[in-house]
C-alpha cells in the first residue's frame, strides 16, 4: 500500500490536541448536552443551584424515557385512528404509514451511514434519491425494458433487476463522484465547509434536474403488471404496489444488514466508522471504504427511488428535499450513524406522519415530525437505538 | 406637423410589416378611432405586464401576458392613442426558490415599475397570493393594477366573506387611493357556482375538502363549504396541506371513512389537485371529483393519470374561467392571436390553449382606453405629472364600460367586474371539455349562462 492510497491520515500527527480524533468528538458533541447545562448553572449562583435538580431530574426522566413516550405516543394516536374510523380506516392508514415509512426507512439508511462514517450530514442525499429516480425513469423508457417487463413473467423478472442493478450502480458512482468531488478534500477540514459544500451539491443537482425535466411531476408509467389488489383484510385492500414496496425495502435492507456484518468491506466500514485514525493503522484504505460507503448509501437510495416510483407514478425535480428532511429526521430519531436504527425510525416517522395526520388533520403532519427532530436533539441526542455509541456501526 | 405626419407613415409601414392588425376593430370597440384628437400627442406611455413566466407557472401566466402584448400592439399599429406610443414592459413574477409565483418578486416588480415615471398602468398578477403582496406597493404609488385571472375575494372587499377567513384585510392593502380592478369573477361566485352543482347537479350531501394552504386555495375552499352547507349538504371532513406534499393517501383514507360522497379540492394542480385524484383511483375510490380553475389545466390530468389507473382523470369536473372560444364576441381576438404568434412553438402558438389569454388582452385594451380618455380629457396630451396621469388612468377606469372579448366588462366600486361567470369542465376522453357556463345574478341565484 502506497503512501498516497491511504489518503491523508498518516501526515497528521495522531493524538495531537487541536485535531481531536473523530470519533471522541462526537461522542462529546451528543452526550455532553446534559453536564454542559449543568456547569452553567452552578457557576449562575444560589438560586440556580436549587433549580438544578429538579430541571435535571425532569429532563432525566424524559431523556431516559424517550424511545417509551414516543412509542406510547404512536399507540395512541394508532388507538386514537381506531376509534375514530374504525378497524377499515386504521388498516387502511397502517397500509399507508408501512409503505411511506418503507421508503423513507431505505433514504434514512443513506444519511446515517455517511454520518456514521464521516460525521457528514449529506443534504445532497435527498436528491440523489430523486436523480436516481430519473435514471430509472429513462433506462426504463429508452431501452425497452417497458415492453420487456409487459412480455412475461420471466420478462418482467428481468426488466426488474436490469432496471435495478444498473440504476443503483449509476446512483453509486453518482455518490462516490460527489464524495470525490465535494467531500474528500474536506473531510479534516472544519466541519461546516463539507456541510456547505453538499448543499451546495444539492442545489446543483436539483438545478440539473429542473433544466432536464422540467418544472412538473414527470409520470414515470407506473407498471401495469403490479396493478390491483393482492388481497383484502377486512375491508382494507393490500395492493401488489404495497407488498412490492415493503417487501423489495425489507429484503434490501437485511442484505445490506449481511453485507455491513459478514464482510471484510463491511467490517473496514465499521472499524473506520469507530476510529478513522486507528482503522488507518490497522491498514484499512480509507477512501476507498468511505467511496464504498457512499456507493451503498446511494445505491439504496437508487431502491427507494424506483420503488418511489413505481409506488407513485411520477417524480418531480424538488422531491429529495422534502421526502430527504423526513428521511433524515428518520435517522435522527434512530440515532445518527446506526443502520439499524434509521430503518426503524423509517417506520416509525412514517406511522407519526400517517397517524398523527390522520389525527390532527394533514396540516399538522410535518409540523408533528419536525417538533419530534428538536424533541430528539433536546432530549435524546443519541436517538432510540443510538446510546450504546462502541457498537454504533 | 409635417413631422408628425412623416413620422406617422412611417410608423403604420412598420406596423403593416409586424402584425397585419386584423380583428382589431370589433373585439377593441372604439379602438378603431384612430386617435381621435390625439394626433398632436407626444412622447411614450408605458403600459407593463406583471405575470408568472417561469417555473411551474410556465404553462399559464405567459398566455394572458400574449394576449396583453397583443393589445398593445394593436393599439400601436392603430395608433389608438394618436401621436403618442405605447411602450410595453413584461416583468416575470416568478422566482427560481419557489419555482414558480413568488409574492416577493410580484412585490419586487411592482416597485421597480412604480419607480418608473413612464409608467401608468399595470396588467396582472395572476395569482392572488401574489397580488396581496403587489396591492399596497401599486395603491401607495398611484399605480393601476390591473388582474386578469385573481379570484381572492378578498383583495377587493372583506364585507362579502368573513374577514377571519381573508388572509388579508383591504385596509391594510390600500394605504393608498384604491387602484386594483379584475376583468374575472371572483372566488365568491365559483365557490357559489361548485356548491351549486356538488349540491343540486350531482345532488351530494356529503363533501370532503381539501385546500393547498394559499390565499386561492385556502379562500375557495371555505367559500365552498359555506354554500355547500346552506344548500344542505355536510362537509364531513377537510384537509389543508402544504403544496409540497406528495402522498395524499392519509386523507383519502380519511375520505373514504367519514362516507364523503364527493371530493373537492381547493387550489392548483401545481399544489397537488391531480394528485389528490390519483390516490382516490389508487384507493379505489370512486367518487366525483370537484376543483376550481386551478385544477382545470393539463397538469390535472397528467398527474391523476400518472398512478394505476391511467384514465383516472376520466370525469373529474372544475369550473373555470368562461370559455371564452364559444363566445362569438371572442372569434376575432382568437384568429388575431394566432395570427400575431404563429411562429411561436405550441401551446403558445394558439390562444384557446388557456381560458386566460382573452382576459389579459381585454385587461390591457381596457387599460389603453382609460389611458386614452385621460389623455383626450387632458387636451390631447399626457398630464405633466407622472402621480396625476396615474390617478386619472385609475378614475378613468372606475367609469369602464367596455366591450371586449369576453363580453361587456365595466368595474363596481371595488374594483370586481360586473361580468362574473365560469364554466363547468369535466375530463372526457383526456381532455377538459367545456359543459355549461354559470352566472351568478344580484340576489345570489346561480343558473345556467345561455
């Protein structure tokens, strides 16, 4: 291995106070919130130190409760649809909260495995979801995959993980161009400039895409082959859209689960993500596990775009900014830079926005998510899943 | 004079090779004087368009702003104001940020215009969200503004609705002398008109209402529930979600729940209007779908086409502005449009493709008449001061009674024209296809317009 393909690490000096290793920052950055109150307060005087404990026996109960008031929440607003509609309107708006958390869970996936690698939050995430849509969208329609997919069975079979395997290649390199682009000379730089930097990706992007497809939702042919209903539950019809949808997030996100835990790649993932510096020693090429990392980030994101998709029927140019704020606080709430966590809280952002605008009327649906971001970043920094920070992968 | 007289041969060789100025003399009414006693006018007026260009609102706003220019052009191979000239200025009142309409940037032109002391008068904004923002700037500067397509209801008078439904009060958009007129009726007759025919045409006693969060939206919708209510039907639910959103299917399955038997929509199919029809088809539902002239465009249908059921859109009925292509006081404007921008690329080459584009043409025709009555009143020559021409276009403008395209159009003292009606369209064969006009009369009676 040459000096140049470990990238910069070695010609800094480790341990050296000002650059601070990665990781220990973080953990600094989302535990300390608690104490850091604390000491301010003391320092404020008599009356302050009377406040204190109660303030912090409350936010203690509240911090330590967290993934419990947010899953009794759901319940209730889950009971609280029941007994507003019945059992017809709550399997109706479970249907609904499954397949939208199904996407939102496979984008979340993107941002917490960049954040969980390089302490980015990726804002041009989002709209490689979208630009990956459109990949789809035009290999679909140049290169008769279409007419493919409605020959047969087999044909279908084929036009699925043609469309597939090479949309989520292109999403890949599309990823890994932005991290090589846009990131990596970055990556010891002060933490704001990479941040700057992918918006700025992102505004590009979404300019590209506005100049190529326009202003409106592009109709991407939803697939006649997966129309109608694959069964009825009650009242509650489950479409074929539906189970594709759940069924192609689920099998894509136990794969990549397999892939991040049986790999030797996957392992290089974790250990860079625990200790850049230390995974370095051990003789990981780091850019070449963060390029892998943004591949699989993007690639997943390619998945959730074409099921999108095919679960919606069109695309517009500004989409990866909405559906990527959600999906982002998705993976807040499942703990930034764990896998897992954001493919639960997927799920779960999607039952909050489902159920609670059932509840609360629709206006209230992203209020609701973004009240339970700063709820999260106030209480419960580390997010549902994300307290045990070693094992964070 | 012998200048002028040159100068007034030259001008009608250069008109002759630019537009051959066919029609204009029936659709204009008294365009075709000629000048009358303003052939000693001097010097350049300029009239101005305030109109969405760009971005989502690319398919509507550059219609009626063809049609204003046209007027212009008209009136100035007409010579219509004599000796003097018109100039035309287009403002584009969209924004990259909001890709499309920006308040901001309305509010933004508007200023520049008024800075401008050739400026008198102003066509538009299209959109009423747009237009609370333009108010006080134009009324502050004296300026005549001028909407060919703004149905808010509340930008002319909060007495009609309650004023807690009006994001707006007029008080507080006229600091100034009252300057805004419209040529189109206003959401107090389409809300009127859609309850009507959700509550006595389909006879529906359960509605569903959803609204996109802005002024039009926001305001049809409430209108609509009002006199859906008074006709005898029950909303029995409403959702008002941002323009962003892209999944409706929550609130279809609360639709679908609460028993509504027909769905409205209040807003554009920019903000999500096809989209709510596309997941009523993806919920199998099947219920009559009922919008106002924000849904009635080709957007509606492609977005409600673009999920399972490809001929979603199938049925679903809007009202809209008056097709004006059947009315015969329109035919020769048409022809002249198509004429005038034959060489623009479709759907801009043909006027019919928008139910707007007659009323930016009579908006600007009724602009250059009041500025020729002020001129003919002024001795035939503009007003010195750019603030008295202005006041005078706006006094010259509450005496309109003009006969245009779109029918005889004068101005209550609000500014609402005298001429309200809409037509009900409904999607057959992938198409908006017109069914009936209504009217609404003094005492409230809606019927249908022979």
């Amino acid at each position: 291995m040459t000096q140049e393909s470990v990238g910069v690490g070695p010609t800094q000096p480790l341990g050296e106070a000002p650059a601070p290793s990665p990781r220990r920052e973080r953990k600094a950055a989302l535990l300390v919130a608690p104490e850091g109150l604390i000491a301010r307060h003391r320092g404020s005087g008599v009356m302050a130190r009377t406040a204190v404990p109660a303030f912090r026996t409350t936010y203690g109960f509240i911090s330590h409760n967290f993934p419990a008031i947010i899953m009794i929440g759901i319940l209730a607003s889950v009971l609280g649809v029941l007994a507003q509609g019945g059992p017809t309107l709550m399997g109706n708006q479970m249907r609904n909260a499954l397949v939208l958390g199904a996407i939102y869970a496979l984008i979340a996936i993107g941002y917490t495995m960049v954040y969980g690698i390089i302490e980015l939050i990726n804002f041009a995430h989002g709209d490689v979801f979208t630009l990956s849509g459109f990949y789809a969208f035009l290999i679909a329609d140049h290169f008769g995959i279409n007419k493919l997919a409605a020959s047969s069975g087999f044909g279908l079979l084929v036009a699925l993980v043609v469309i597939f395997a090479v949309s989520m290649l292109l999403a890949g390199i599309t990823g890994v161009l932005i991290e090589r682009v846009a990131y990596r000379r970055l990556r010891d730089a002060p933490r704001l400039a990479p941040l700057i930097t992918a918006i700025g990706v992102s505004f590009l992007i979404e300019g590209f895409m506005l100049a190529f497809f326009g202003p409106d939702n592009v109709t991407t042919h939803q697939a006649s082959w997966i129309n109608g209903n694959a069964f009825t539950l009650g009242a509650v019809a489950v479409r074929w859209t539906d189970l594709f949808v759940l069924g192609m997030a689920l099998v894509l996100m136990f794969a990549l689960g397999a892939f991040v835990t049986r790999t030797r790649l996957g392992k290089a993932m974790r250990s860079t993500a625990q200790d850049r510096q230390a995974a370095l020693i051990c003789g990981i090429n780091i850019n070449r596990t963060i390029a892998t990392t943004f591949f699989i980030g993007s690639a997943l994101a390619a998945a959730g775009a074409i099921i999108y998709s095919i679960n919606y029927g069109s695309l517009k140019w500004n989409l990866g900014f909405h559906v990527g704020i959600i999906a982002f606080t998705a993976a807040v709430l499942g703990g930034i830079g764990n896998i897992v966590g954001a493919g639960i809280g997927g799920f779960l952002i999607g039952m909050i926005y489902v159920f609670g605008g059932s509840l609360a009327g629709g206006a209230w649906s992203e209020s609701l998510i973004f009240a339970i971001l700063v709820l999260i970043l106030t209480f419960r920094p580390v997010g549902l899943f994300g307290v045990d920070v070693a094992s964070r992968s | 004079m012998h200048r002028t007289a040159a100068f007034l041969s030259l001008a009608s060789i250069a008109a002759l090779g630019a537009v051959s100025a066919c029609g204009t003399s029936t659709s204009g009414g008294s365009s075709s004087s000629g000048g009358g006693g303003l052939s000693g006018c001097h010097g350049t007026i300029t009239v101005a368009t305030d109109l969405p260009l760009t971005g989502g609102d690319s398919t509507d706003g550059p219609f009626p702003q063809l049609g204003a220019q046209l007027a212009v052009t008209q009136a100035n191979s007409n010579h219509v104001l004599g000796g003097c000239t018109l100039n035309y200025v287009s403002k584009d009142d969209s924004s990259v940020a909001k890709n499309g309409h920006d308040p901001a940037q309305g509010a933004a032109n508007i200023t520049s215009l008024a800075a401008d002391q050739s400026v008198v008068g102003v066509v538009g904004p299209f959109n009423s969200s747009v237009a609370e923002a333009e108010i006080p700037v134009a009324s502050q500067n004296h300026l005549a503004l001028i909407s060919p397509s703004n149905t808010n209801p509340c930008l002319t008078t909060n007495q009609a609705v309650p004023a807690s439904t009006c994001g707006i009060t007029t008080s507080s958009l006229y600091p100034g002398p009252h300057t805004y007129f419209r040529v189109i009726g206003t959401d107090l007759t389409q809300g009127e008109i859609l309850a009507y025919i959700a509550a006595k045409q389909l006879n529906m006693t359960k509605a569903y209402v959803f609204d996109d969060q802005e002024a039009y939206g926001a305001g049809l919708a409430t209108i609509f529930k009002q006199h859906f209510a008074s006709d005898g039907g029950t909303v029995v639910g409403s959702a008002s979600l941002p323009g962003s959103t892209t999944d409706f299917s929550t609130q279809i399955a609360n639709a679908q729940s609460s028993g509504a038997q027909v769905i409205f929509f209040g807003g554009t199919s920019g903000n999500g209007c096809g989209l709510v029809r596309r997941d009523e088809g993806k919920a199998g539902l099947t219920l009559p779908f009922l919008g106002g002239d924000g849904c009635q465009d080709q957007k509606f249908i492609t977005d409600s086409n673009s999920g399972s059921n490809t001929s979603e859109a199938e049925g679903a009925e809007a009202t809209s502005a008056p097709d004006a292509t059947k009315l015969s006081s329109a035919q020769a404007f048409y022809s002249a449009y198509s004429t005038a921008y034959s060489s623009k690329s479709a759907p801009y080459n043909d006027g019919k493709n928008e139910p707007y584009t007659p009323f930016g043409y009579d908006a600007m025709n009724i602009l250059i008449q009041a500025i020729k009555s002020v001129l003919l009143s002024n001795g035939g020559q503009p007003p010195s001061s750019t603030m008295t021409f202005r006041d005078d276009v706006v006094q010259a403008l509450h005496s309109t009674n003009y006969s245009g395209a779109v029918g005889q159009t004068s101005f209550d003292s609000n500014g609402d024209t005298t001429n309200p009606f809409f037509t009900l369209y409904k999607v057959s064969s992938g198409n908006w296809t017109g069914v009936n006009a209504y009217q609404v009369d003094s005492s409230g009676n809606v019927s249908v317009k022979s």
